[in-house]
C-alpha cells in the first residue's frame, strides 16, 4: 500500500500536476490529528464494549453502528475545532 502512495506522490511531483502549498500542510496535519483522535476514541470504545461482541450476543450489529457513528462524529467535530474542514465546506445536491 505505501509503495502506491509514494509511486503516486513520484508521478504526481514528476508531472507537477500538484502543488503542495502551505495550506496543504495545513490541513493535512489537522487531517492526520482528527484520524488519530478518532482511532483512540475508536480503540477505547472497542474495549468499552468488548464484552458485547460474544457469540451469543443478538445486538452485536446495533453495538457496533453505535461504536462506528460515535468515532465518526468525533472525527468530524475534531476535525471542524481543528481546521482541517468546515462544514460549510461540504456541498450535498
């Protein structure tokens, strides 16, 4: 995998079809700390309902929605507070 994103990053400075600015970075270390805030929200939740996930367990699916939209949220709002995006940003048809 990382050796298609550096070929990647290779083809993309060699062709210059992209520029990396100031505001790339910018954004994108605020991307990298929304990803790594929402993976530690992510493992604690997992451990907090470890115990959901037995064989007999019948809820297992809705547990795990609930663990999936909570790191989601807690992606977007982290990363709205950071700067990495608005929401205003997101334009739905």
């Amino acid at each position: 995998m990382f050796f298609n994103v550096f070929l990647y990053f290779y083809f993309i400075k060699k062709r210059n079809l992209h520029s990396f600015d100031s505001k790339f970075i910018y954004k994108f270390t605020r991307t990298l700390l929304s990803v790594a805030v929402m993976g530690i929200v992510l493992y604690l939740l997992l451990g907090f309902f470890s115990d959901k996930f037995n064989y007999n367990e019948s809820w297992k699916v809705i547990y795990l929605f609930i663990i999936v939209i909570i790191s989601l949220f807690s992606y977007l709002l982290i990363s709205n507070f950071s700067g990495a995006f608005k929401f205003k940003d997101i334009k739905l048809k």
